[in-house]
C-alpha cells in the first residue's frame, strides 16, 4: 500500500515563489492594458467634445467660446448666442446631454445644481467620479458640482502679444480664420486641466463655471503640486497635466486628437494654443 504523502515546506516556498514571479511579471501587463483601455476611451471623449465644437460651428458660423471681458479688455461680439457660458454648457445640445441644462430668458442653465457626474467630461485614467467640496476651500458648501477634467489654456493677447486661444476669444472663432492662420489641424483646443492624483476628488474644475490653466506647460499629474488648482483658493489649475505616461491628449481644431509629449507642448505653448500664430509648426 503506497502511502500519500503531502507537501514539503521546501517544495511549498518553491511554489509560493513561482506564483509571486509570475504575478509580478503580469501585474504590469495587466496595468499597460488598463492604462491603454483609459486612454483610448479618453482619447474618444476629447474627439467627440471636437465633433460637438464643429457642430456648434456648423450651427453658428464659428467655434464656442467662454470670453467674459475684465475692465479695459474687449467687449463680447454683440452676435455671440451664448455670451459669458461655460463651454461644457454651450455644447450640451451637441453631446446629447440637451437634459442637463434649460434655455432660461436666453441663458443656459443646468439643472440638478450642475452636480451630475458625466462620463464624457471625466478621463477614466483618474477615474469617474463626483465631485466633492474641497478642504481648500471651506467657503464653498457640498455638493462641489460634477467634475470635468478637459479644459484649454487661456492664451490672449494682453498676457501674450499677437496670440489668441479659440475658447477665450471676445467673438466665436470662425474655421476659416484658423486655416488662413495656424490652420485647423496644428491649433490645439481642449486638453488635460491640470491636477495631482490626491486631489482627483475636488478638481480639477467643474463642468460647470469651470475654469481653465493660465499656463501651457504640460507635466504628469504627479508633478503639479498639491492644492495647485486652488493656487491661491481660486479654481484655476495654473497649467496642463495627464495621467497618460509621457503625454498630454489634445483635441485640435478639426477634431483630431493626438498624443502631445509634454516637453513639446510646454516648449510650444504660446504657438500651438493660439489660431493668430503666422509660423507654421510640425507636431511631434
């Protein structure tokens, strides 16, 4: 009669540590195809917030835009529909999400106190989320409002002469200008706001009176510092960052969408943002 016998202790580490090797071999495997799923998902919102601006020009005759004018800085273009309205609203009807706002006396209004969490708004790399009020920022009482983390850099030509972003300009931008100047497909219009992965949860704005980075420079989520989007208590994320390794997606103006290497994006921010730029460039 064979006797069973269990086990060693030798040969059990043996396995134990097999089993570790290889978890440790496919664990990054399985988080290169979770990072790819993201970003082919995030990439597809930003072309379709592209379409959406296209439509909106198509319906209008030129590209949405958020202007609201300080003190001494040009007045709205008296033709605008929308003026003084968060992109995210004014594109709405073309995102079919015409539900999530009101056309009250001539402005759009969101309904539900604008606290929806919308999945087109939101990179899955940082995750769908809803947004809640920021320790930040104590004056401002929960619920914070539903998150958006696609935004553009404000170029204009009080800070930087000649150069003008699409989506702050004093009247909508038509296409036909952008092709006359830096052309369609080398002017970026939406990309990453910036904001570290801690703060996922407060920002880094809302898609609603949302605001946008006063810089261009693009780095991982990693490096901006934390609370920089509430630098100083305001919600303005002072530049651009991705959670995709290596690059910043970027919506341009003919909807395109493509992988932008930080250290381009940042060296050529004041060209590739503003649709006035007269020197060609070549993306990377």
């Amino acid at each position: 009669m064979k006797i069973r016998r269990g086990f060693t202790l030798i040969e059990l580490l043996v396995v134990i540590a097999i089993i570790a090797v290889l978890i440790g071999l496919l664990l990054p495997a399985v988080q290169q195809v979770r990072e790819a799923a993201s970003r082919a998902s995030c990439t597809n919102n930003l072309k379709q917030l592209g379409l959406a601006a296209q439509n909106f020009a198509s319906t209008f005759g030129f590209l949405p835009t958020e202007y609201v004018p300080d003190s001494g800085q040009p007045p709205v273009a008296a033709n605008y529909p929308y003026p003084g309205q968060d992109w995210h609203v004014q594109l709405m009807a073309y995102i079919e999400q015409q539900n999530e706002v009101k056309l009250i006396n001539g402005v759009l209004t969101p309904v539900n106190a604008a606290t929806d969490t919308l999945k087109l708004f939101l990179c899955p790399s940082r995750g769908i989320r809803p947004g809640q009020a920021s320790p930040n920022a104590p004056g401002t009482p929960p619920p914070y409002g539903g998150i958006s983390d696609y935004g553009y850099y404000v170029l204009v030509p009080w800070n930087v002469p000649g150069a003008q972003c699409i989506l702050w300009s004093p009247s909508g931008v038509d296409l036909a200008q952008i092709s006359n100047a830096n052309g369609t497909s080398n002017t970026a219009l939406l990309s990453h706001l910036g904001v570290n992965p801690a703060e996922y949860g407060y920002g880094p704005t809302t898609w609603y009176n949302c605001n946008n980075a006063t810089g261009g420079t693009s780095v991982p989520d990693r490096d901006v510092p934390l609370g920089a989007y509430l630098s100083p208590n305001t919600y303005n994320p002072p530049d651009l960052s991705s959670p995709h390794p290596g690059v910043n997606l970027v919506t341009f103006a003919d909807s395109h969408v493509q992988p932008i290497p930080h250290g381009w994006l940042t060296q050529y921010q004041n060209q590739v943002w503003s649709w006035m730029n007269p020197t060609p460039i070549s993306l990377p």
